[in-house]
C-alpha cells in the first residue's frame, strides 16, 4: 500500500491565515531572490505546498519565473513526496522549461511529475515516449545488443513528432554522456541523430522562407491593387479627393512591399547559405569526400558552427573518422577536430 510521506511539522501548532499570508509572502520572495536555504524551513512550519502565493502563482511557477532550477527541484521532490501535486499547467509549463533552458539532471524528475497529470501525459506523450526509448536504446548499446531495426523505430519516432531543437539537443547530450564512441555501433546512433535533426532543420528554414515569399507576394498584390484603384475611382466617379488618399495609402504600401522583397531576397541568401554550410557537415559526417570538396569550393564555410552538437565540419569527419576528409579539410584551414560547441552542456 502507498503511504504519504508526512512532513514533520514544527511544533505541531495549526497556522492562522494571517500566519499563512507571512510564511507564503516570505516564501515567494525568497524564490525570487533564489534563497534555496530557507525553503525546507518554510515547509516546515507548515506553510502549504501548491497553494498560491500573494501574487496568485504557486511557488513552482514562481521559481520557473526566477529561472532557479534548484528550488524548483526541490518544490517538485517534494511535491511527489507528500503527494501534493500541483496544477498540470504548471508541470507541463515547467517540463518544457527544463528541456528549453537546458537542466537536464531535471528531466527524469519531471517526467515522473508529468505522467501524474493526465493532461500533460497527453500534451508530450510523443517527446516522452521518445526520450524513454531513447533510454532504452542506450541500455541495449551497453549490452551489445542494438539492432538495425531499433534504430529504425527511434528514427520513426523522431519523424512522427514536430521538429524540436530542444529535444534534439537534449539527445545528444545523452548520446554524448552515455555513449560518446565507447561501444559498438554508437557512431551509427549520433549519425541517425544529426542527420534527422539536419533534414528537420532544412524543413523547417526552407518553410520560413516560403512563408516570407507568399507574405512579399500578398503585399505586392495589396500595393498594385491600391496603386490603380485611385485611378479608376478618379475616372469613373471624379471622386479626387478619395483618389489621393487611397494613392498615398498605395504609395506606403508599395514601400512596405520593396522592403518586404529586400527583405526576402536576404532571407533567402542566408537560408540558402546556412543549408549549403549544414550539408557540408553532413557530407563530412558521412565521409562523402566528392562532396565536400564540391562544397568548399562553392564556398561554404570551413569552419561553421552548426549541426546538432555545434560542431565543425573536421570535428565531424574525425568523429566519424574519415581520415581523407581531415586532409582535405586541413587545406582549407580547418579548425581542430575537437569539440567546439557553442551550446553549453551541462
């Protein structure tokens, strides 16, 4: 039978509201001010866990405001201890927290915290179930026992959820702690890896692009359409003064336009650079040595930063030891091969 933890309250004397609004104030600042030492005192005093503080928010949202990852550690181990659980928005708000700011000794506690909420069981059952075969996948490294087609349902699973960078790195960091080049096959399961996070990562760049080419479109056709109306009204109703007017407004609009294309046109300049400089990686990655060569002299950049583990183009070939492509790489002044993240992993 599952027994509550009961905190051992001090002096065992029931808190007045008046008592409660102190310790609860107090409490709100102290998160605030990311003072971790007084948190297991307040508790014990009684204060309660997951009710609303004096500005109205529970402590866990307040601590997720103050970007304190160790007191909302904390209020959620204790949170699971005393069964107390607090509102499944704020789970939910605090486990997307944990991923996107990086405080991955976090990410199992939430988890558990996240599957007492059916609602946020349901909001990231797919990033769960992706991280928790993930687990999986590196047990089965560690025993040796990895076959093709579990790598093939990792990738399905990655496919079938939305692309998200968080998550992807988040794997590498697990794929980089646990794995890294200590067992058989584990190159296979980073490349999988980069590989899926370069293809979602091309998507989703070239869908921003298109995005911004049907808006520069609309606001062409808006300009004409506002441009010719005066002279139409002008021509058929004499109506001058409405001509001017609906000219100007053509005139603004057809500046937004030009600069909406300029825009456009450097959007596109970039994007396309950033994919050319990205494949380069994964040409690297693969040891694919006609097309880094090709690559490089179209000019892509030698020492881009990039990819799921912020990495250079030499740092890959060597992970992936390709040891033509280090030659080659080396004549166009590449960077060392070590790791050069940009992104930094707890």
């Amino acid at each position: 039978m599952r027994v509550s933890y009961i905190r051992k309250i001090k002096d065992q004397v029931p808190l007045s509201q008046q008592d409660i609004k102190a310790l609860q104030h107090t409490f709100m600042i102290a998160i605030r001010h990311k003072n971790d030492g007084v948190i297991e005192p307040l508790l014990t005093r009684g204060l309660p866990l997951t009710a609303p503080l004096t500005n109205g928010e529970t402590a866990l949202r307040v601590a997720i405001s103050a970007n304190c990852s160790k007191i909302a550690e904390m209020l959620i181990v204790e949170s699971m201890r005393t069964f107390q659980l607090f509102p499944e928005k704020d789970i939910m708000d605090c486990f997307r927290w944990v991923l996107d700011n990086q405080y991955y000794h976090m990410i199992d506690l939430t988890i558990f915290a996240l599957k007492q909420s059916a609602l946020g069981q349901k909001k990231f059952a797919h990033i769960v179930s992706i991280i928790e075969y993930f687990d999986k996948l590196i047990e089965l490294y560690k025993k040796n026992e990895v076959q093709s087609f579990h790598l093939k349902e990792f990738s399905d699973l990655l496919n079938k959820c939305s692309f998200d960078k968080p998550l992807y790195f988040y794997l590498y960091y697990k794929w980089d702690a646990e794995l890294s080049t200590k067992y058989t096959g584990s190159i296979d399961c980073y490349q999988l890896l980069a590989n899926s996070y370069y293809e979602r990562d091309k998507a989703h760049k070239l869908m921003i692009l298109q995005y911004n080419q049907s808006k520069s479109i609309a606001l062409l056709f808006m300009s004409l359409g506002l441009v010719s109306a005066p002279l139409l009204l002008a021509s058929l109703m004499h109506t001058y003064y409405l001509s001017i007017f609906i000219g100007i407004i053509g005139i603004i609009f057809a500046g937004v336009t030009v600069l909406s294309f300029k825009k456009l046109f450097s959007l596109k300049k970039d994007i396309t650079s950033a994919i050319q400089d990205r494949l380069l990686l994964k040409a690297c990655r693969e040891g694919n040595y006609g097309l880094t060569a090709e690559l490089l002299q179209k000019g892509a950049h030698v020492n881009i930063l990039a990819g799921i583990a912020e990495s250079t183009p030499l740092y890959e070939a060597t992970l992936c030891n390709h040891a033509s492509l280090r030659d080659l790489l080396a004549q166009f002044n590449a960077y060392s091969g070590r790791k050069s993240q940009t992104i930094l992993f707890p």
